[in-house]
C-alpha cells in the first residue's frame, strides 16, 4: 500500500495525463467520430480564434484585478505586477491540476507583502470562487437535472464549507497542542489575523465578488457565441449553468486542466438543451485549441522578453 502511494505520488503528473487521454479518448469515441471531425473544420476560424483569445485575455484581467481589490486596504503600488504576475500564472495553470496554478500569486508577490497577507487573500479568493461556482452549480442541477439532487448536493456543499470556516476562523488550539499540529495551528493563528482583517474589507470583496460573476458571463458568452457559429441557438443562463458545474468538477485533480472531465461534464449537461455531442465537443476542442496558442504567447513573451529588449537596445540608435 505504501509503495503503491509513493509511486502515485511520484508520477501524479504522468498519471494525471495519461487519465485525461484516456478520458478524452472515452468521449471521443463515445460521440461520431466523422460528425465530430466535419463539425470541427466547419468552423468561421476568422470569428472563433478572436472572440476566445479576447475572452481568456479578459478573464486574465479581472482576475487580476479582482485580487488587486482585496490588496487595496494595505495600500501599496503593486497593481501592475499583479498584472503582469497574472499572465505568468496563466502558463503555470495549465499544466496544474485542480486549478491550483494561481497559489503561484504567494510566489510572485512574496517581497511586498507578508506570507499570512497573500494567504488569507488566495484563501478568500478561492473561497468566493468556489462560493459563487457552487451556487451556480446547485442552480444548474436543479433546472437542467432534478431539484431533489440540487437539495442533497446543497446541504453536503454546506456542510463541508461550515466545517472549513469554523476551523480556520474559531478552531480552539487548545484541542491541538502537539507535535506537528502545534506548528501549523501556530502558522494557522497567524493566518486568522489577515483572514479576519481582510473579511472585514467589504469594498474590497464586493469588488471581487463582482469581477468573479463578470468571468462567467464572459466564458458563457463565449460559449454562447461558440455555439451559435455551430448553429445551436441555446440560452446565456443555460450555458452559463452547465459551464459551472464542468467547472466545479475540474477542481478535483483527476487530469491536467480537467481534459477530459470538462468534456464528459459538459456533454452529458448539453444534450439536455438540445445541443449534440459532436457539437459540444468540437466547441470544447476549439476552445482548448485557442487557449493553448494564448499561453503559448504568453510564453513566448515571457520567456523572449530579454532578448528582445536587447535586440531592441541593439537596433535603436543612441542619443
């Protein structure tokens, strides 16, 4: 058992990637292959490859900005490194599992704020991420599959999250005062103060809050759109509810960036609405496609920068 665990651990990322293969292969021939292959090159490219790197491009921002509005109540200048700090993350997500890319944040920004700071404000974040992703997610379940699992879900949902905030808000250290837990309620104390101190910043995750609700109008209109180039006339709010819940299932880590979980998710919730399989997975596949040429570019940006500057510096004559 205890080799088997090691070796899991080891390879977690192969595993992960070989499960996602696996996975999108299931679908793929799950679907017909040869509606699937004429859908996905019957597409208007000059549309599709804008309106989806507009959309992870805004998606970037008002992230960024998001938790930009839970930094202002310590009052400094830290705006555009956020920025530019979101862009990197972006290629660190992709090759993460369960959506953890963005805890790079504590990496990028650890000189101009405290390591308890950038925690409590990951955590909040997360945390109205995931708040928001399971409200929607309930709603979905309940208007495209059954009220009375939306019900079942919900108080589990509750039940999980009550425990959560309980432990890290009013957890009595008293109960833990040894050995390897003594350490991290200790580091936990620490946490709780900017936990609390950021709670308390209504402006700040008010703004966040708004922001999170903007990315999924932007990625169910996106979709919207998507589909609508397919020739699927279907519903913002109905898009939007079934990309929730394929987004709620990507947090666990079974694959990188949920390839495949995505998929089986957002197929089995589309054929509901009327929209075929071939059709959402060819959506899905271009999708994927056009984000893996933004992080591509960003990559590149990332990567070359230096050498362009110098390139520059080269052929820009001196004053």
């Amino acid at each position: 058992m205890t080799n088997t665990f090691h070796f899991i651990k080891k390879n977690k990322k192969i595993i992960q990637s070989f499960s996602g293969a696996i996975l999108i292969g299931i679908v793929i021939w799950q679907s017909n292959p040869e509606k699937l292959y004429n859908q996905i090159f019957d597409v208007p490219l000059y549309y599709l490859i804008p309106c989806f790197l507009l959309y992870y491009l805004l998606v970037t921002l008002t992230w960024a900005v998001g938790i930009y509005f839970l930094l202002i109540r310590i009052k400094k200048d830290t705006f555009w490194k956020i920025i530019k700090s979101s862009f990197k993350l972006q290629v660190i997500a992709a090759i993460t599992p369960g959506r953890l890319g963005d805890i790079g944040l504590l990496y990028y920004l650890k000189g101009e704020y405290t390591s308890g700071q950038l925690g409590a404000i990951f955590f909040i974040d997360k945390l109205i991420t995931l708040g928001i992703n399971i409200v929607i997610s309930i709603i979905g379940f309940g208007i495209l599959l059954s009220w009375k699992y939306a019900v079942v879900i919900s108080f589990f949902l509750i039940a999980i999250f009550s425990l959560l905030i309980c432990f890290l808000f009013k957890f009595p250290q008293k109960f833990i005062n040894w050995g390897i837990f003594k350490n991290i309620i200790v580091y936990l104390q620490g946490f709780r103060v900017e936990l609390n101190a950021t709670a308390r910043d209504i402006k700040g995750i008010a703004g966040n809050v708004v922001l999170t609700l903007v990315r999924y109008i932007l990625a169910g209109g996106c979709m919207l759109l998507a589909l609508l180039w397919f020739g699927q006339h279907v519903t913002l709010i109905n898009v939007i509810l079934i990309q929730a819940v394929a987004q709620l299932a990507t947090f666990i880590p079974l694959t990188t960036m949920g390839l495949g979980v995505t998929e089986a998710v957002c197929i089995s919730l589309f054929i509901t609405i009327g929209v075929s399989s071939e059709m959402t997975l060819a959506a899905l596949l271009w999708s994927r496609a056009i984000y893996l040429m933004f992080i591509a570019g960003i990559y590149l940006l990332w990567t070359g920068m230096p050498v362009y500057y110098k390139v520059f510096k080269k052929i820009t004559p001196a004053e």
